[in-house]
C-alpha cells in the first residue's frame, strides 16, 4: 500500500502544472479556452457615393446571418452598435458577431436612400490552434450610400 501512494505522489510532483504551461499574457489558464480578439464583420466607414463624405451614424434593418434574421448580439464581441425594437443603430466604425459566413441587411442614414447589401465568406483571417487558441482579423467593409 505505501508503494502504491509513493507512485501517486511522485507521478503527480512529476507533471507540471496546466497554469505554468497554458497561461497567457491575461493569466487565462487551461487547455480549452478560446478567444474572440475581435468581431468578425466591421462596418468601417459608410461614404457618400459622389463625394466620398463619411456617414457618421446609420440605421440597420432585416440583418441575416447565414439566413437568420438577428434580434441581438447578446454575449458576442460588439462596438458602435445597439439593437432596440428591431432596428440596430451605429455609429461608425461598428463591428459585430463572431459568426462566419453570409451578411445581409439594408442600411440607410437621413437624406440617403436605402440600400440592401449583401456579403458572402465573412470570416476570421486568422484561426491560431492550440493551447489557447484565438480568431483574429475580422472582415472589413466600406459601405457607399446614394442621397436621396
């Protein structure tokens, strides 16, 4: 019986702790924790189609993610957007979601018309493994409006 727990105890004092090997920067331990450094699709500037003139807010409607119409984006990476009676609000730069795939909505701003867009392969540019893992480098658009 005493061998058996001086095996436990040398095998146990053998193998390094997870939080020497499996920390980060931001002290985050364990072998499953994967990190969204940003969102996957940002808004970066909405112009005016003629004079390339910066839209500093607009207004979302029907946003689909891969055919799913959005309510929120509770829990997701998000900035310069807020959701409110089915409408989303931003003001630019806005970035939102970590889900990849197929972005769809109309967008308008006061003295625009409404515009549909749509934006196939959204993704992350970079998808690094291990222990931690993380997605980075979200999709970048620039979106142009007509006046009305």
């Amino acid at each position: 019986m005493k061998r058996i727990i001086f095996i436990v105890i040398i095998s146990f004092s053998c193998f390094p702790s997870c939080d020497k090997i499996c920390s980060t920067d931001d002290n985050k331990v364990g072998p499953c924790v994967h990190e969204y450094r940003e969102a996957i699709f940002h808004i970066a500037s909405v112009q005016d189609s003629v004079t390339s003139t910066a839209i500093k807010f607009a207004v979302i409607k029907n946003l689909k993610i891969n055919g799913i119409t959005q309510t929120n984006f509770f829990g997701a990476i998000n900035y310069g957007i807020v959701y409110s009676d089915s409408i989303f609000y931003c003001n630019f730069p806005c970035g939102f979601s970590i889900e990849p795939g197929t972005y769809e909505f109309t967008i308008s701003a006061d003295g625009y018309k409404a515009k549909h867009v749509k934006f196939e392969n959204v993704d992350y540019s970079i998808y690094e493994g291990g222990c931690p893992s993380y997605n980075d480098g979200g999709k970048r658009v620039t979106i142009l409006l007509n006046k009305e």
